[in-house]
C-alpha cells in the first residue's frame, strides 16, 4: 500500500483537551538525594551549577492551564452502579413478594377448596349427614310438558321439572344444603328431565343421584294409597274419593273423565265433554294409586282394569256378550241393567232383579214396558238423602224411568262383576215386582195385586228397597 504523504490519519478531528490523561495518576516524586531531603529554598544557587542539580521535579499543570469544561465532563461511574445495584435490589423485592403473594393465595384457594369442597363433597354424596327423612310433594303446577316421540314414532309427554322450586322443596325439608349444585349436578346428568308430578318419601342417606332417582315416576320412594272402589259406586264417588287421598285435585279428576280421549273402543268418543261418560266403566276393585299422580292416569288405571275383566272369558262369557249384541243389547246397555242392578239390591237375588227389568223391557206386562226404577230417579236427581216424592218421577231426564220406556240414557254408577254376570244370565221367570220383606229377603210376584197385598202386610222396619211400586 503507497504512503500519502499528506494523509493525517484523521488527526484533523483529534482533541487533546478530549482525551482524559493525567500524568500525576501515573507518576510519583523520586527522592534522588537518598533521602535527605529537598534543597532549602532559601539556599543560594550555585554558580558553579550547570544547571543539573541532581533532582527530578515533576512539573505541575496548573488548573488554569486545565480545559474550562473538562472537571465537568468526568462521568461519575462509581454512582451509576451504586444506581445499579439500587436498582436491582428493588426488582429482586418486587420478585421475593410476588412469590410471596402467589405462595398466600395458593395457600387460600387450597384452604377454602379443602373446606367448601369437603362440605360440598359431603351434601353431593349424602356424607356425615344427620338422619331424616321427608315427604316431598312434587305438584303439577311445577312442570312443564313437551310433545315428544320416541325411536318408533309413538307418541309421548315429557315433564319438566322446575328445577329451582324443587331445589327449593328439598332444601327446606333439610335433604341438601346447596341448592346451586344440586342444579349443576341434576342438568350435567341429564336426570332433570326424568322427574315427575307425585310424592315420594325420601330421606337424608340418599345422594344427589338417588334424590334425582327416586322422584320419577317409578320409583319405589314414590308415597302410595291403596283404595277400594266399591260395586255401585258412581263416576262422582270415586272422584271424591280420590281426591280426598290426595291421588290428584277434584278438578283435575273431573276435567279428565269430561274431556280426555281416552283410547278405548268401548267408550263413544260423541260423549266427549259429557261429565259422566265414563259412568259404568270405572271398574270397581281394589287400587294402589300414586298420591299426587297425573288425574289421567289414575282414572285411566280404572279403565284399562275394565277393559281386562269385560274381554275376558274367565270373568265374562265372551259368548253369551255376542248373543246378547245380536239381540240388540250392546256392552253399554248391558252395562245399563247390571248397574240398575247393581244399585236395587244388597248383592242379594241379583238373578231375580235381572229378571224383572228385562220381563219390563221385553213382555211390556205389568208396566208397559216402563222399568219404573226409584234407583234411576236418585241417579238424575243427584240426592239419595230423602224419600222420592210425586214430583220427582216427573222429572224431565232421560233417567227417568217412570216417565220413560226402555233402558234410561246409561249406567247409574259403575257395576261389579257379579251384578254384570247377573245382567247377562238373569233368572227364568214372569216376574214384575219385587220388594224386600222384613225378613231381609227379596219377595218377587209376577202381578201387581199380590204384590200390594204383601207390601200391605209388611211393618215397615226394613226399608223398602222395590223399585217399580207403582203400575206404569
């Protein structure tokens, strides 16, 4: 590479007064007389002197040959790290108590989660819980329903439940403490869709799933009464009387006997909205019903029971049904004389009484073909209290039999077997009149004479029990 001469290798922006150099941070005096010290300023100078003197005086700059500004331009390291290191020591705080405060938390949470969450733990799985038990009513008005159909196609009602009044029905009875986990758990499981309408006993061993469990309607915890419905009893009795063991509300048994299809071919859907429709149909026998059930259900249990005992051969003669339909007696006319019968006598000479209505219906003797039936006229009436007077048995009603000829509209109450049994096989006779003797039996006589004579003779302490005292 050729030398340039005239190249200042940049010295032209070269400051001396810029670079930081003092030479008395690098030297010291140098004691050049062994010791003895300095020479005494007063001492003459020596002529002889060449000028060397054997000494080393290091040469001072003054501070006023030192820049003006440059005492001012010396960074002052040392406190810049003194800085540092302050700084630092706050960063390393502010990390200790962040961990500090991070470790306190944590150890809350964990607190608070080992305590609620036992608690929790506990009311979810019925753990050390004090014993009791409680019977809940499920009502009605807490559900909702929804029209759904299953894989097949058929048909069916969902009840919803609400789950907040049911929450609240168990929390007051003392079966859970936590209302808001019993929602959680019952919709995460999907079991509050199971519920149903009724009263169930449960009690406090019971966990969150079991409580959920046995509030469905097939459920064993689910509160029964067994009721008998006695032959003879009308559509208004067993509505009493299931209402008042609490099976479902008056109104709500009224409105399903009234309005509700029912699917069964033996009831004329054209009575739909007639409040005693399903009169006659109602089999009487002895039930267990759910308390607080559905209204339709609970009639429906009564219906389905009917329909088995009349189609079946062993309870009914299928045959003897047929014949009696080709004679122009259909189920609900047969119905009709069974519960006549059913309602003229104790249980007693059934065979005899069936006898009589059908000579009234067929042989028009005595009567004119008028049953003049004192039970038909209480049924239109509505008050069995009382003794019949002349104005009743000219009621307008199609259950007036004195007024009437043939079968009234339908059955008076709902029959028993035996009296349906009477009603298909009645005795062989001529007879038109009955009445109950004071010997406590039933005394039939084919003409209205000595019918007379013996209801004459009679002291009146049994009640008379004939219907059809009078001649048509």
């Amino acid at each position: 590479m050729a030398f340039d001469p005239n190249d200042d290798f940049g010295m032209d922006d070269f400051n001396f007064d810029d670079f930081d150099f003092n030479i008395e941070d690098y030297t010291s005096q140098v004691d050049f007389d062994g010791g003895k010290g300095a020479a005494d300023p007063q001492a003459p100078e020596d002529d002889d002197a060449s000028g060397d003197t054997g000494e080393y005086t290091p040469v001072r700059r003054s501070e006023e040959r030192v820049h003006p500004q440059r005492k001012h331009t010396r960074k002052p390291v040392k406190q810049k790290k003194q800085k540092q290191k302050q700084g630092g020591s706050v960063r390393a705080m502010s990390r200790l108590l962040v961990v500090l405060i991070y470790l306190l938390v944590v150890c809350i949470a964990a607190y608070l989660l080992a305590t609620f969450g036992w608690r929790w733990g506990s009311d979810l799985l019925a753990l050390d819980k004090p014993e009791t038990s409680a019977t809940i009513t499920l009502e009605d008005s807490m559900f909702t329903t929804e029209q759904t159909t299953d894989d097949a196609g058929n048909a069916q009602t969902v009840y919803l439940a609400d789950m907040d009044q049911v929450s609240d029905l168990l929390e007051s009875n003392g079966l859970i403490e936590y209302k808001w986990l019993f929602k959680l758990f019952a919709n995460f499981t999907h079991k509050d869709t199971k519920l149903a309408p009724g009263t169930y006993e449960l009690n406090t061993t019971m966990d969150y799933s079991a409580l959920l469990r046995n509030m469905r309607a097939s459920s064993g915890s689910r509160t029964t009464v067994q009721l008998m419905i006695r032959e003879g009893s009308t559509v208004s009795d067993i509505i009493a009387l299931l209402a008042e063991n609490n099976v479902a509300t008056e109104e709500e048994l009224k409105d399903a006997a009234t309005n509700y299809d029912f699917d069964y071919d033996f009831l004329d859907k054209s009575t739909l909205g007639e409040e005693n429709r399903l009169e006659g149909y109602l089999f009487p026998d002895t039930y267990e019903f759910y308390q607080n059930s559905d209204a339709v259900t609970a009639l429906n249990k009564l219906l389905f029971n009917f329909r088995s005992k009349i189609y079946d051969n062993n309870s009914v003669d299928q045959a003897k049904l047929a014949q009696y339909k080709a004679d122009g007696y259909d189920l609900h006319d047969i119905l009709t004389i069974a519960s006549i019968i059913e309602k003229e006598t104790d249980g007693k000479d059934q065979n005899g009484i069936s006898s009589v209505i059908y000579n009234r219906l067929k042989k028009n003797g005595g009567t004119g073909g008028k049953l003049q039936m004192d039970s038909t006229i209480y049924y239109a009436l509505g008050d069995t209290s009382r003794e019949l007077t002349a104005e009743d048995l000219t009621i307008d009603s199609p259950y007036n039999t004195y007024a009437n000829t043939g079968l009234p509209k339908g059955p008076i109450c709902c029959p028993g077997l035996t009296a349906i049994q009477a009603a298909l096989f009645p005795s062989d006779t001529d007879d038109y009149y009955f009445v109950l003797g004071d010997d406590g039996t039933t005394h039939f006589f084919s003409d209205y004479d000595s019918f007379v004579t013996f209801k004459n003779a009679q002291t009146g302490e049994i009640q008379d029990q004939e219907d059809g005292n009078e001649e048509g």
